[in-house]
C-alpha cells in the first residue's frame, strides 16, 4: 500500500456523514492499511460523546484485526474522584445551602451515598442546564447559599468562570464553587507516558478542542511522537479520524492533525479561553484511576476566593471510600474494557450503578451496557 496523507472530509450535512458508500471507502483503506502494520496498533479516544458514538455505531466491530480502539478518560463525571461527591453530600445537609448541578452528578456514587439518595431524605438539590440557571437561583433566593458543582473539562469550565464573573458584577454574596474542573492534555501526556498501554495515537475530543484549539496536543506529537486528529462525532468523522491516525502511523508521522475543521481551530476560542484563564489557573488534582496529575485541575484564582465554598465553609466530609470491586478506574485507563469488570452488567447497572462510568451517557460503561459490544 502506497501511504498517503489522508485529508479531512469535504462534506457538510449530517445525512451525508453516515454515507455508506463514503464509509466502506474508509473500510477499505483500513484493510489495505491493515496488512502493512507490523503489530496492533492501539488508538484512544478521549472523550465520551466518541465513546457513544462509536459504542451506538458498532464502530469498533468494522475495523480490522491489528486497529485496536479503547476509550480513554473522557468522560469528566467519571473522572471526578469520591471524594468530591462526598463534600457535595456534606454540603448539601447545611440546611441554609441550596446545590445546583448538572443532572448527571446526582447519581454518582460517593462512598456511602450519592446526591439522589440523599434529595429522598430531603435535601435541597436543583438540576439546571447552566451555570447560569444557578446565579439566577442565587438571585431568587437572597437567603440561601447556592453552591454549583463544577464539574467538566475545557468544554464547560468557561461557561462556570462567566458565572462567577456574572456574580460579582451583579454583587452577589450568596453564589458558590466546589470545583473539580479539570484539563485533558495533561491526562494524554500521563496516558502516553504508561508503558502498559503504549498508545499509538489520539483521537483528541471535539468539544474541548473548540476551545482549546488544536495547538494544545503540539507536544504529544513533538515530544512523544504520537500521532493526534482532532475528529468529530459522526460515523464518518470518526472513521475518517482512524484512517488519518493509521496514515499517519504508517507514513512514520507524528502530527496534530484536524479533521473537525469545520468546528476546531487551530487557536481555538481565544475569547472563552481568556474568560477560563482570568477566573482559574492551574492545580494539581487528582483524577479517578488516574490519581495525582500535575497541573491537570482549575482552581478559583485567589481574586475570586470569596465565591470557593472550600475557602469560606468547612466542610466535614466522610473519609473517601471506592466501592468494593469496582474496576472503573482501570476502565478509564483504557487498560480493560467494561465487560471485563466483573461487577458489569450484574451488580452494576444504569438503575443501580455502583461506579461512575455506568452513571453518566458519556462512561464507557454506560455506553457498552447500552449499545453491547
């Protein structure tokens, strides 16, 4: 097979993304490619509406024996550790507190309870779509503390930062942060780094590199050589992303390559980025299964401290348990997949989940419980 450059997509519309004509010519270069690749060659994505789509898809089914994708930490929920839920709940009791969240919090599993159990017992737990919906909450209820979990990576954590600088502008005394934000180019480089999965290229997140841009996967192809392509969520996309990865592999690159063009920039949003930056700098922070990952977290910058709930409330949370026998942690690692967790399916499921990644539409557990495979 002749190795040649791969180039992304000129298509527009939706219907023509799920082409099957269109799909079987990616097929077809894949198995040609196939047959020169010297070993299996192991691709992450790293991002969980990827993991759906390619889970709703059967993506994985299509590509040839030495093409291996796993999923990786994309999902913020799953990655957010124990400990966090557990002073969520431990907030949520003060009575004078109101906790605002997005809905896929409220039934991640703490280390004896989750924010759902406890609305049963008579918590104040509101679900809103935005941060925004929590400072007009904080606006309704002058009386009441209302603290916002944020939790989620580049995607959202400059939609929470507009929050708070809303709230001040607006003199607000009584809007909150318990922050768990996190970024992914940190977690990528750790990944590459662990010679147990030797990773051999990066389907890198759509959503968080609209805002962070293409730029920031620079170093995982300079310093690591690992090939990137920042690809987007139709079966196409993705499947075209494969082939720019294996084209890339093949012809001995190492790129950051964008097949998202039509979303992704190279310099992504400059705008939300400077609102991110101005609100939280970077923090050590640990990452379920993951652990401690320098630089990797978002804290609230120390000219916004008076919104940190961490800094103006005590908060006595229960020492942080995992649940027995849940491999979540080795799921987000890519290490195993889903059905090899012996709780999955059996002691673990979307009505019932005892780890993150059955909770939220992004786990990669939720996603083969739902879709197979």
């Amino acid at each position: 097979m002749k190795c040649r450059k791969i180039r992304a997509h000129p298509l527009k519309y939706s219907k023509e993304f799920r082409d099957p004509k269109v799909a079987a010519r990616f097929l077809e270069i894949l198995a040609r490619a196939n047959d020169e690749l010297d070993r299996v060659k192991t691709l992450m994505e790293v991002c969980g509406t990827h993991t759906m789509a390619i889970h709703r898809h059967g993506l994985r089914s299509l590509l040839p024996d030495r093409i291996r994708l796993i999923s990786g930490p994309g999902c913020p929920v799953c990655v957010t550790p124990v400990d966090f839920v557990d002073k969520a709940v431990a907030l949520s009791r003060h009575k004078e507190i109101i906790i605002a969240t997005f809905g896929d919090m409220v039934r991640v599993p703490g280390s004896s309870t989750s924010l759902l159990k406890e609305k049963a017992k008579g918590i104040d737990l509101r679900i809103v779509y935005s941060p925004a919906d929590a400072v007009a909450l904080a606006v309704r209820n002058p009386h009441r503390r209302i603290v916002f979990l944020g939790v989620g990576f580049e995607t959202t954590a400059p939609t929470v930062a507009a929050s708070l600088l809303e709230a001040r502008d607006m003199g607000l005394k009584n809007y909150f942060l318990l922050c768990a934000h996190k970024t992914i180019p940190e977690a990528m480089d750790l990944l590459t780094r662990d010679p147990q999965l030797d990773i051999d290229g990066y389907l890198c997140p759509a959503h968080v590199s609209a805002v962070i841009g293409c730029r920031a996967y620079s170093h995982l192809a300079e310093d690591r050589r690992i090939p990137c392509v920042v690809t987007g969520f139709e079966p196409l996309d993705i499947l075209q992303g494969v082939t720019m990865l294996i084209s890339q592999i093949l012809g001995r690159r190492a790129e950051v390559e964008n097949q998202y063009s039509r979303f992704v920039r190279n310099e992504g949003n400059p705008k939300a980025l400077e609102i991110l930056h101005r609100v939280f700098e970077p923090c050590d922070v640990r990452w379920r299964g993951l652990g401690m990952i320098p630089g990797s977290g978002l804290r609230i910058r120390e000219e916004f401290s008076a919104f940190d709930i961490e800094k103006c409330l005590a908060i006595d949370a229960e020492p942080a348990r995992e649940p027995d026998g849940c491999r979540c942690g080795d799921v987000l690692k890519g290490k195993i997949g889903p059905k090899e967790c012996p709780l999955f399916g059996a002691v673990c499921t979307p009505e019932e989940p005892v780890g993150a990644c059955m909770v939220s539409n992004e786990g990669a557990c939720a996603a083969a419980y739902r879709y197979g495979g």
